[in-house]
C-alpha cells in the first residue's frame, strides 16, 4: 500500500514531476514547432532528454538516495517505465497530430498519456526501484 504519511516525499516528487513537464513540453515544442520534425521523433526526443534529469531528480533529492548507481536494478528499469510512457505518449501523439494538426493538441496528448502514468510510476519508484529495504528483501513496514 502506498505510506501517504511521508509527505515530503510526495510533494518532492511532485516537483520533481512540474520540472520535468516544464522541460518536456518546451523540448516538445522546440523540436515539433520550432525544428519541425514530426511529431512521434520530437515525442521520441523529449523523452529521451527529460529522462535524464528526471532520473536525477527523483533518485538524489526525492528519495535521497546516493552512492552508485546499479544499472540492472535502477537505471534499466527507469528507462523502460520512461519509455513505456514513450510507447503511449507517441500513440497519443501520433493520433492527436493526424486528426488535429495542433501543436497545443500534441502537448495535451503527451500530458495525457504521462498522466495516465504518473501515479504508477511514483508506487514502483517508491517501492521497488529506490527501496532499500526491498533491495535487501526486507519489505517490513517502516516505523
């Protein structure tokens, strides 16, 4: 279940979250709107590039955790939930350029699709990824 006694936590990851929509739709603007690539390679590139601070973010100031990083068990599996939200952002946004043809719609249906998202991707941060008791398989409550 999700602890929603650790507030700061939450309200970290929620502005971890606005800085990264920040930075994702202006990257999706830059590279739609003002480079005029398509809309499913400028999706491509806002999420590859806002992925990296995000990670960042997340990992060092919401959960603070430092120390190494472990590919295996933190960055290939935040660059898989990063991507599968690609996966659905770019249907979203492939859709919303073909029946619209609106930069302003393409945004909205990225936000929409990482909407849908959001909440899935705090519980598997939170209790899987940057865990460190589930890491020693130790899945005790916390007092």
């Amino acid at each position: 279940m999700l602890d929603l006694t650790n507030h700061r936590k939450i309200y970290r990851y929620v502005l971890v979250s606005a800085l990264s929509l920040v930075i994702g739709q202006s990257i999706l603007y830059l590279f739609f709107k003002v480079a005029g690539f398509n809309a499913a390679f400028s999706n491509l590139l806002c999420v590859a590039l806002s992925t990296i601070p995000n990670y960042i973010l997340n990992r060092y100031w919401v959960w603070e955790k430092s120390g190494p990083h472990d590919i295996t068990k933190e960055i290939a599996p935040y660059w898989i939930i990063a991507f599968s939200g690609l996966g659905l952002s770019t249907l979203f946004v492939f859709l919303a350029d073909r029946i619209w043809d609106s930069w302003i719609v393409v945004n909205v249906a990225n936000l929409a699709a990482y909407g849908v998202l959001w909440v899935f991707k705090f519980i598997i941060l939170d209790r899987y990824l940057f865990n460190t008791n589930y890491r020693k398989g130790n899945l005790t409550n916390k007092s």
